[in-house]
C-alpha cells in the first residue's frame, strides 16, 4: 500500500466517502504496526509506541481511533521525505500479503481472489496476486495459461503478462501466455477486454481473439470460434489441424508425461479432434488409429515414446 493510497483512503474518510472494505483496510495500519515499520526502517531503538485505541465507547473510539491513524500516518509521511533527503530510499508501506498458486504439470487449480473473482489455472502456470485489493485498480501476473472470471467492480481488473497487459471491467476470457509459444493469446468469451502491448493496443469482444506475437512484438485480432481456446477449464482437450509439436507440448503439461519422437518427421503430422477427459493412453490409441503409420510404448509411467512414420 503506497503513501499515495493511504493518503487516497484518509481523504476519503474525511469527506465521509469512504467504503467500508476501504475503512476495513486503513483500519489494518494501527499504531504499533506503523510503529514497528519505523522501527526496522531506521535500524535502530524503535520510536516511543503510540497508544493503541482505547477500547471506550463506539462513539469515542472511532474519533480517537481515526486521530491515532492520521497522526501516525503524518510522522511516517513526513520521516519518509526527510530520510530521502539524505540519500536513503524511503518508509516502505505495508503490501497486503501477496500468494501465488501455482500449478505443474498434470495439475490444475482453481482460485478464487479476494474481489470475488474466479480463476481457473492450467497445468504448468503461476499466478501472483495480492490476499486483497487496494487503492484504484485491481492488478495480478500470470505465467501460463488461465481462465478469469472477473468480479464486476469500478476498478479496473488487470493481467500482467510479460509485454502484455490486459484490462478489464467485469468479464470472462481466457489467457494463453505458455513460454514456449510464439505468441500470447487473449480469447474473449463475455464482456469485453483491452489489451495492450509496448507499441499498440487493441479492444477484443466475444467470440474474439486477440494475438501478440513475441517475435515480431505486433498486435492483431480476430473473430474466431472460442470453444477450442476455452474447453481446457472443462476437462476437454480440441486440436484443430494442430501438428504433432505442439498436440506433445499439451500432452506434457496436462498429463505431466515426457513425449519423445523417434524421428523430426513425426513432428509434421497433424491431428484434428477431442477429447473429453479421457486418459493418455486412449488418447495415444486414437492418434495411431488416426495415422496408422505411427506406433507408441511407454518407457516408464510419464515418458512415451512415438515412432513411426506419419501417413497422412
């Protein structure tokens, strides 16, 4: 929580606009949090420690109570400006305690943030965001793959993604930003949703997709059918003329196997269908059905290997 923040939130209480969540959350910077803040800032004896709020009446306390804030509160804003005088960086205000889900291969994860909003993370992501959201926008960083459905609030909701970041107000969509692929995918099922990167920016409603190719660091959109982007969250695997690459890169992370081919060849095959959560094996009996030209064996419990040539 920044100085600018606090200061939002003390400015709004003065005017009698503030939130209840929005008290809730300055409530949290009482006199010996921000006394003990002083303290390790300034590495040496901690400050004299205000009083805490006097448990009186309702009425009394909530005056004193605010009075306690907004003084402690000014001494910190006022030691930070003079320490930064001499040369050092500043009083850092608490963060709200920030987690991260994380997924691995074979694993899923479903995730519900503290506005409300549900996201249902792939197999070999990371998400990080705060336990709860303050000041004017809601912002999170996603590494992977996920599906967001965003709690309807007036601040804007925010997807970090390496060059790409993604705005919303109150919407479901779908992020595919795997490392290993060439471009970063935003699929729009409802709402709608701006994304941006360093040199363009671009405005997607549903059924649309927007694309960044890391590459090339251009922007373009485009109408599409958004089943096959969003059918993982359901337990459904959709390959649409997809080569072999890239069917093994999807195998790997949602079984969490190791696929090997016998041959660079066997990367050129294409495979047209889905799956509605089945196992590995059923779907390596459909792919050799399917291209008869090819065989497989597992090596062990997560590593396969496919041989064969591809006979399309």
């Amino acid at each position: 929580m920044t100085e600018k923040e606090i200061k939002d939130l003390m400015g709004k209480y003065l005017k009698g606009t503030i939130t209840k969540r929005e008290e809730a959350l300055l409530e949290r910077f009482d006199s010996e949090l921000l006394s003990k803040n002083l303290h390790e800032f300034s590495g040496s004896a901690p400050f004299p420690r205000a009083p805490r709020f006097p448990p009186a009446s309702k009425k009394r306390n909530n005056s004193l109570k605010w009075m306690a804030i907004a003084a402690t509160l000014a001494l910190i804003f006022s030691l930070g400006h003079l320490l930064s005088k001499q040369g050092d960086e500043g009083i850092t205000v608490p963060q709200p305690n920030q987690r991260e889900g994380i997924t691995q291969w074979g694993q899923k994860l479903n995730i519900r943030l503290g506005d409300g909003t549900q996201v249902r993370l792939n197999s070999g992501s990371s998400l990080k965001y705060p336990e709860s959201f303050i000041g004017d926008k809601r912002e999170v960083e996603l590494t992977g793959e996920a599906f967001f459905e965003v709690s309807p609030d007036s601040r804007p909701f925010v997807i970090r993604s390496g060059e790409v970041m993604t705005t919303v107000l109150g919407t479901s969509f779908n992020i595919n930003t795997y490392s290993e692929n060439e471009q970063v995918a935003v699929t729009v099922a409802s709402g709608k949703v701006r994304v941006a990167s360093p040199n363009k920016e671009i405005h997607l409603g549903p059924n649309e997709q927007g694309l960044y190719d890391k590459r090339t660091r251009s922007m373009a959109k485009k109408v599409t059918d958004i089943a096959p982007y969003l059918n993982w969250k359901d337990g459904i695997l959709s390959f649409e003329d997809a080569d072999m690459i890239s069917v093994a890169g999807t195998l790997e992370r949602w079984y969490g196997a190791k696929i090997n081919f016998g041959n660079k060849g066997i990367g050129r095959c294409h495979i047209t269908a889905t799956y509605d959560n089945v196992d590995l094996e059923a779907i390596l009996e459909s792919i050799v059905y399917a291209k008869q030209g090819l065989r497989y064996e597992f090596l062990g419990e997560t590593e396969v290997l496919i041989e064969g040539y591809c006979r399309d």
